[in-house]
C-alpha cells in the first residue's frame, strides 16, 4: 500500500494544470471559534468536516497521480482541497447566506477523476445542490435537465467545452459555464502547524439544512429525456449509514447513484476506497494489477467488469481473495453468476434506486449460494411491500416512512419502483430480479435503454409486421422481426435496408448503446405465432422465454463459413475499414498502425462491436477472443498482430504484461499543455 502523501507532497499537482484557474489561495481565517461537532454530521459538508477532525491522517480516498499509481488523500487534505476550491467559486457562485434561501443548482459534467471530487465536495460547501450529469447522454437531455431544474451554473471538465458551448448557444444563453479547477488551486502545501477552519455555512441553520436537496441524479432517459432524482441532505446521509464497512475498489463513475453511494459510504465507515482512474480505459489487466498490488476488502462493480475477469483462473482467483464481490447497476446473467460463486466467489447482489436507496442485498451465509435471491434488512422490511402482478411476478414498491426514499408516485407517499421479482421457492422473503414492469432493457454494462421507440418505428415497415427488441443482460441490443407475407418473399438485405430506412429518424436520437447493428437483427416467419394481449400487444416477457433459444443463438460467437484466414498485413487493412466503420472515420487509410483506440474516443459499446466483426469475420483456428481484445491490444498493429498469432499458434514476440502495462500508462499519463478559450459567464 501508498503511505499517506506527506504534506511537502501537496507540491507537486497529481496531473498538470489543465484549467484557467490561477492558484493563488486567498488566506484562511484562523481565528474563527473552534468547531463543536453534532453526535451525527446533519450536511455531507459537515460529515467531511467531522471526518477530517476525528480522523485527519486516515488514507481515506485514494485516486491514482497517474496510470495505476494510486495516492492516499485524508480527511483533511481532502476538506481543505475543497475549501480552497470553494473560495475561487464563490466569485461566481456566492455562498448562500441564510437558510431560507434557495440552494442554486449547479450542473457538474465530467470525467470521475480527483477534480471532479474536489469541486463536488467545494459545491457543497457553498450550500448549492450539485446535479450530476451523465458524460453519455445527448445535447438535448443536458438542456432538459438544466431547464428542469432551473440551473444556469454548469461546472465542466475542458473535454466537455464543445457540449457546453453548444448548450449555451442553442438552449440555455444565460448558462454560466465554469471549468472544473485544477491541481494548481487546490493542492498547495499543508503544514501539520496550519490552523485551518474550512466551515463557510456558520450563517445558515444545520438543522434547516437537512431538509434541502444535496444531490440530484437524473434517471437513464431511456424512457424520453432523463428525469431528475432530488436527495436531500437527510436522505443522503441515512443512505450512506448502511455501509460495508470495509475497504473497497471501485470502477463505477461517481455519476451513477450506486457510484456515489459508495463513495459516501467509505467516508461514513472510515473505510478507504480507491477510485478507477478516468483516464484509462477500463481494461482486464488493468483491473487485475491494481488488485493484485493492494489489499482491499469488497469490490464494486457492474456485471461487465466481472465478465471481464471471469475469463481466465487469475481473474477468478483475484475475486475470490475478497470478503464481498457486490455488483449493481444491472443484474448478473445466471451463468455468470453460478461461475463466479462455483470458483469460490462471495457474489453479493445490491438493489436500490436514487429514488429510495439501497433497500435489499443478497447477503447470506456463506455455504448459501443463493447470490441471485435479495433479502430485505430487519430494519427496511416493515417499509416493503411486494404486490402480485400475475404469472409469478411480484413488483416492489417502498412505503412511507423509509428515511432514505426521497419521492413518490402514489397518493399514499409510497414508492412503487416498477421492478419485478421471482419468490423463492422455499426461503421467505427472498426475491430474484427478473424484469422491469415497463419493459426497459438493461445491458450488461448497467446502460438502459427502452425498446417502444425503435419498434413502433420497425412497424411502419410493409415487410414488417410486428418488432421486438432484445438484449437484456447482453452486450448490446438485438431486434426481432415478425415479417410480413410482402417481406416473407424477400430477401434478408432488402427486409434490414427498409427496416432500417423506417426506424432512421428514431434511431439517430438514441445514445449508441441503444442503437441496432444489421447482424443483430432476426427475421421470423408470416405464420409465427405468439402471445398477445386482448389489444394485440405482444407480451414481452413471454416472446423472450418463447423465443429463448432463437435469441441465445443470435449471441453465439461462430465465425462465417467464408471467414477469412488473413496475414498480418492484410489483417492491418482489414482492422483499419472496421474501426473506421464503427467511429464512423472518413479516411480509413488515415488511420496510423500505433495510434490508439482509446485516444479516438472508442467506447466499450463499439470495442463489443469490433470484436464481434473479428469472430464472425475471421478464421480465428477456434481460438477464444478475450471479451477485452480491443482494449487489450490497443491499436491496429498490436490488436493485427494478436490475431494472427491467435490464427496460427506462431510464437509471436512476448512482451511481458509489465512492459505492456508500463507503455500504456506512459501513454495515458501524458498530457498536453492546454488553455481553453474563455467561456462566456
């Protein structure tokens, strides 16, 4: 393990300076009355306060100066980070000054790295509502989210200046866009003499507080334009009371309920927590060298990040070191999750929302391997109810009074989540996920995405009859066609063509993880039949079981029967037209052997992708391609290279994972001098 950075450290910014932020620090007062803490923090600000006075030298959040190499932060650092952050705000966000005053709501755009944790702990300093905004939705779900909540503050990352600009010229006029600060404000030196009182709320009420909103997480949009979420002071804080209390790993972004929940929840149990690095793409042996170099407790991620370790013994074996594998955000695949619990692995299931917190876990002793059954807490189950929704499915709706629920949509206060369980057979009140009531799919990755718009759209094609989107628990989404008598007598490319042509408009408003690839569209017969409702709508639940092994077969890994056996330099070509394909790159040719995949914005959606053209495509000798090749093999000669020695057994010069490693992070550690253009406030 790093020791915590010693105060001379601080001298030394974690990246360079990005930002226009100059880094004089204004003085801090030492002369204020000291603080006398409440039994329990009422304000995230004053649970951060507590902490660093309780607790100033724990390694409390740790967050790597570049690549893996992580450095400890302490309570203390971290609060005083953020005070200094806040004194350079509050030129453009004043500090609130009376308790009746509304808090402003201030949008935060970007990556989950240091600064972005910085500003969020300085926002809340101020006494403002910091809103998180997801880095993948679109121009438009920015805008309605800012509208919605009356923001006309938005804290960026640089990489987000464009999306900014774009918002304060065609949507918002009077947004005043901020960029995130820099090292070079926050970490200057901290002497162990230094009396620093970084309370800035001594106007308002504690007590008052509790009652305004802290956060606010919007919903996916998979439904239309994302909705937000409002967490109050008291919820958040109840919320991050039920802890694990151990030190954990995370790879979930900080904008995700689940992300920042668990963050919080290390702070509340004095627990240390490293944080993924953002800049890095998230890759297997990544993932396995940072487990391997510390010592942590529980790890949290979603299912795509356990597949990615599940595919080979050392994976496997890294996941079994830990007390608790919890995993959230979408639920596991059976396979999955049998494979991981087979080899040993304490697989923990987590269920909650941003609207009523976490409400049950798969918590068990530990010869039960009933990792895929959730069991309600002592203290939750008197506010659950499970209401029968026919065919054996139950919907789970939280009732008045649970401290952490922050919204309702019924007139009794209660809380019904839409999300539908299986009883387990013996056990009582133990419940298997199984399906969202309103039908949205939820990829392996945690992404959602609601298949009404593209069917209705699929429908208005005369070859079509009747659509229906699959892929929940997959990689990416897949699109079942019931054909017409008209398309019955046409050939496949015509039917995906005009199928295509008729769900276009709909489709270039989807984020891409929502989007339809033409292989990943199956055709049925006229004369198919299936289970409809007394309007003529398709029972969704029961197309899939009826359908389950036509949909498994769509996810095969077969290569073509014309698959290609290709040298090096022909898989060079081969690769550079596919990733041109998937970026969507005018110029394939313009692609250079060694320029990476990441540096181009590659996504994880189009590495599945790409790598799926590589299997069926190419005659691979029935090699298994690693779920993680793209990543792994980050450019078009390492990844042609790979392919061929996985084609031909050819012993191709070995690189050691160290050398590997240590390239990339050279790679990805360094950054470019840059002054953004001045945003207009």
């Amino acid at each position: 393990m790093l020791s915590v950075i010693p105060a001379s450290a601080a001298e030394a910014p974690h990246v360079t300076s990005k930002h226009s932020f100059d880094a004089q620090v204004n003085i801090i007062d030492s002369d204020s009355e000291p603080e006398t803490m409440p039994p329990e923090p009422r304000t995230v600000d004053e649970l951060m306060r507590s902490r660093s006075r309780t607790d100033p030298d724990l390694p409390l959040i740790s967050y790597p100066s570049s690549g893996i190499e992580y450095v400890d932060y302490t309570p203390r650092q971290l609060d005083i980070f953020a005070y200094r952050v806040a004194q350079k705000y509050q030129a453009l966000i004043p500090q609130r000054k009376t308790s009746t005053e509304k808090p402003a709501v201030i949008g935060l755009l970007g990556p989950s790295n240091l600064e972005y944790l910085v500003t969020m702990l300085a926002l809340s300093k101020l006494g403002h509502t910091v809103m998180f905004m997801s880095t993948r939705i679109s121009q438009e779900a920015h805008a309605s989210l800012l509208n919605t909540t009356g923001s006309r503050h938005m804290v960026i990352d640089q990489s987000f200046g464009d999306m900014a600009a774009a918002l304060k010229r065609d949507n918002i006029p009077d947004l005043n866009v901020i960029p995130i600060a820099g090292a070079e404000v926050y970490s200057g030196p901290i002497s162990d003499s230094d009396s620093i009182d970084t309370r800035m709320d001594r106007d308002l009420d504690p007590a008052l507080e509790q009652s305004h909103v802290a956060w606010i997480i919007h919903s996916s949009g998979s439904t239309g334009l994302p909705k937000p979420i409002f967490q109050t002071q008291r919820a958040a804080l109840k919320n991050y009371a039920t802890n694990m209390n151990m030190r954990g790993f995370i790879t979930l972004p900080l904008f995700h309920a689940h992300g920042i929940g668990s963050l919080f929840r290390a702070v509340d149990s004095r627990k240390q927590i490293h944080l993924y690095n953002a800049s890095l793409p998230l890759a297997k042996q990544y993932l396995i060298d940072i487990i391997k170099k510390h010592d942590f407790e529980i790890f949290y991620g979603v299912p795509y990040v356990l597949n990615l370790l599940a595919e080979d013994q050392e994976g496997l074996d890294l996941l079994a070191r830990f007390k608790i594998v919890m995993f959230g955000g979408s639920s596991c695949p059976d396979s999955l999750g049998h494979k991981l619990t087979g080899h040993g692995v304490y697989l923990v299931s987590h269920y909650g929302s941003t609207e009523t917190g976490q409400l049950m876990t798969s918590f068990r002793p530990r010869d039960d391997r009933g990792w895929d059954y959730l069991r309600p807490s002592d203290a939750v189950r008197p506010f659950l109810r499970f209401e029968d929704r026919g065919g054996g499915l139950y919907e789970c709706v939280c009732l008045q009074g649970w401290p952490s629920k922050v919204t309702s949509n019924r007139p009794d206060g209660a809380y019904a989540t839409k999300d539908c369980f299986t009883a387990h057979p013996t056990l009582p009140d133990a419940w298997k996920y199984y399906c969202r009531l309103d039908d949205t799919l939820t990829l392996n990755n945690g992404e959602k995405a609601n298949p009404l718009q593209l069917e209705g759209a699929a429908r208005q094609c005369v070859l079509v009859d009747e659509a229906v989107m699959f892929g929940a628990g997959k990689a990416r989404l897949g699109l079942a066609l019931v054909l017409s008598s008209e398309g019955a007598a046409a050939p496949r490319e015509r039917v995906v063509d005009e199928m295509f042509a008729a769900v276009e408009p709909a489709h270039a408003t989807l984020p891409a993880y929502a989007k339809i690839d033409p292989e990943m569209v199956m055709l049925l017969p006229p004369d198919t039949q299936y289970r409809v409702t007394d309007k003529g709508t398709v029972i969704r639940q029961a197309f899939y079981k009826q359908f389950a092994a036509e949909i498994d077969a769509m996810y095969e890994e077969k290569a073509d029967a014309d698959a290609l056996a290709l040298e090096e330099p022909e898989l060079r070509d081969f690769i550079r037209k596919e990733v041109a394909a998937v970026l969507a790159l005018p110029d394939p040719a313009a692609l250079a052997d060694e320029q990476d995949f990441f540096g181009l914005g590659m996504d994880s959606l189009q590495t599945t992708r790409l790598r799926t053209a590589f299997v069926k495509k190419l005659d691979l000798a029935g090699k298994q391609l690693g779920l993680n090749c793209v990543f792994d093999y980050p450019s078009v000669a390492a990844l042609a290279h790979h392919l061929y020695a996985l084609r031909t057994g050819e012993d191709a010069r070995q690189v050691s994972k160290e050398e590997e490693m240590q390239a990339l992070i050279e790679q990805y550690s360094t950054f470019v001098e840059h002054t953004s253009p001045a945003l207009s406030h």
